[in-house]
C-alpha cells in the first residue's frame, strides 16, 4: 500500500521555540515537508495555496509562554478551518496554560501538545495519526468507487440475462 506521497507540516512559530527541532525530526524529504513561517500573514498565505487533494497538510500552531494571545490564536484557527476544513491543526501550548487554552479554543483543533522535552516526539506520533487518517480516507473512497463499478456491472449482467431469458427461453 502506497500512501501520501509527503506529509505537508507548516509551522507558525513566532519566538522560534520548536523550528529547528521540528526540521530535525522530519528530516526526510520523501515523508515530509516542513516550511516554519515567523510572521502570521505569510502563515496564512502559505495555508492558503492550492495543495494536492493526496497530500496530508497539517498546521502546527506554538503558542508562547508569556503572552495571553489564546483569542488571537482562536480567530487564526477559525480562518484556517474556513479555507481548508480537510487541514489538521496541532496546538503546542505551554504545560500551565493548557486548560486555559482548550477553554478558550474549542473547536477545530486536533491535537493539544504541551511544550516540554517530549513535546517533539508527541508531534511527530500526532503527525503519523493524520497521515495514517488521510491515507484510510484515500482508500475507502477507492474501496468505494469499486464497489459502486462492481454492483453496477452485476445488475447490467443481470438485465443481459433477463433479456436473453425472454428473448432466448430455448437455452435456459
């Protein structure tokens, strides 16, 4: 079973707490590709291009320590689940604001990561998860379309020997 081609990681991380270690993890090309944006509306724009419906795209969201940006981070996922509802959203929040932040985001976040010497390896469980996802949805709608060509072809094969019955009775 061949699945996606490449995982899509982009990563808004304005204080650059995870970037490089998110590059290192995800070092192969061939699995995955990670683009770390600094500033919100090039995050934005990059979520924004037209990506292959094969391709498991998945947004990463550092949220600091220090400031208490959670509506800001609401609104932006908001918009990012408006463009594209099919993208996973992955949440890293600091280890004491973690209820905080799932009081005030709520929906459209898949995963909440908090922020500690595990916090990379736990991304990278949550990135296998959504790929694993994407190529299951990927299958069943091929599984799908099979069956849908199958069942079609009986009933078309039914109605020839139908036909044939009334039209031919001397070979039945």
């Amino acid at each position: 079973m061949s699945g996606t081609k490449t995982a899509h990681l982009v990563c808004y991380d304005d204080h650059r707490i995870i970037s490089e270690d998110l590059r290192k993890r995800f070092s192969d090309p061939s699995k995955y590709r990670v683009e770390c944006f600094h500033s919100r509306k090039d995050f934005i724009d990059a979520l924004g291009k037209a990506a292959d419906t094969r391709s498991c795209r998945i947004a990463l969201i550092v949220i600091p320590e220090k400031t208490g940006r959670q509506d800001d981070t609401g609104k932006m996922t908001e918009e990012i689940s408006r463009r594209d509802p099919d993208l996973g959203i992955i949440l890293i929040v600091p280890a004491g604001q973690l209820e905080e932040t799932r009081k005030v985001i709520k929906f459209n976040i898949d995963a909440y990561i908090t922020k500690n010497p595990n916090a990379i390896l736990r991304i990278h469980n949550e990135v296998k998860k959504f790929v694993s996802e994407n190529n299951i949805n990927i299958y069943r709608k091929r599984r799908n379309l099979s069956l849908y060509i199958l069942a079609g072809y009986i009933i078309f094969v039914a109605l020839l020997v139908l036909i044939a019955y009334f039209r031919l009775p001397g070979y039945f």
